[in-house]
C-alpha cells in the first residue's frame, strides 16, 4: 500500500466533502482559475490542437475550464483518488477526455505513468499532501512528458 492509499483521500467520505467545501478550504480558488484562463488564452491557446494533462484533476473543474476557453485540446486526467475520478468523469462527459488515469503522484515519481507527450501540464492544488521530499521530485518527473514547446504550469498554496 503506497502513502496516497493510506491517506484520507482514498476515502470517498473525505473526498466528497473537500468537493463540497473547495472553495472553503482554498479561498482563492476561483481567482486563481480565472488568471489560470487568462494565463492559457495568452500563451497556449492555439488553432492547432493542444494536448494537455491534468495532474491531480479532482473534479475536473480545471481541464473543463481549460475547454471552455479553447475546444481544439485533447486530455488526459490523473487523480489518486478513484472518487475524484468518478466525478471528473460526470463533469467532463462529452469533451475530449482521452484517459481517466487512477495514478497517485508517488506512482508517478516512480515512472509507472506514461502517456505520451504534451504540449500544456498544469496542477493546481493537488500536491499538498505529499511530502516535501516527493513535492521536489515533481518537477523532474514532467520533465518525460513534454513536447519542446511544452509549458508546465504547478500551482499551490506553500503555508
């Protein structure tokens, strides 16, 4: 059993009630998707299609607003959680959602993710529960990932 299996996130209770307090728990929340929006209409919106990865998707809020600003994407979400997996798939039915993966970051760092390449990887506030020690290797392992004009975009709260 590896840490994300051990933790609170593994349960649906849990689970379900940061869906229903996330904008509670992250107060600038819905400010930091919007600059997130900005952010992408200014330096990866393309005609030509984008394919994106979404690290720790949760409800998938983050990859529908990405669509909303721009159809032309494909995407892939990770989430450790298999809940927060069910309710991306309800959120995202109908977009162009090319993988539901059920990863944890730790599976991740260990290399047992492999997806292909991508030109946009954002994370926004999925890291927190990791430890310091893994929140550094992050960076390294999207490292495999990226296209050559790929842009890596990690949000989140440092207390």
């Amino acid at each position: 059993m590896n840490e994300f299996e051990k933790s609170n996130w593994n349960n649906p209770e849990y689970s379900q009630k940061y869906l229903d307090e996330a904008d509670i728990y992250i107060p600038e929340r819905n400010d930091l998707l919007k600059i997130l929006g900005s952010f992408y209409h200014k330096f990866i919106y393309s005609d030509k299609k984008r394919r994106i990865l979404d690290l720790g998707c949760g409800n998938g809020i983050l990859s529908k607003m990405l669509y909303n600003q721009n159809g032309n994407i494909e995407i892939v979400v990770t989430d450790g959680s298999k809940d927060m997996l069910i309710e991306a798939k309800k959120e995202l039915e109908g977009l162009p959602v090319l993988d539901f993966c059920q990863i944890s970051f730790e599976e991740i760092i260990q290399g047992k993710f492999n997806s292909g390449f991508f030109d946009f990887i954002v994370s926004s506030f999925a890291i927190h529960h990791l430890p310091f020690s893994q929140k550094k290797k992050v960076p390294w392992l999207i490292f495999f990932c990226i296209t050559l004009h790929c842009i890596v975009l990690l949000i989140f709260r440092i207390i």
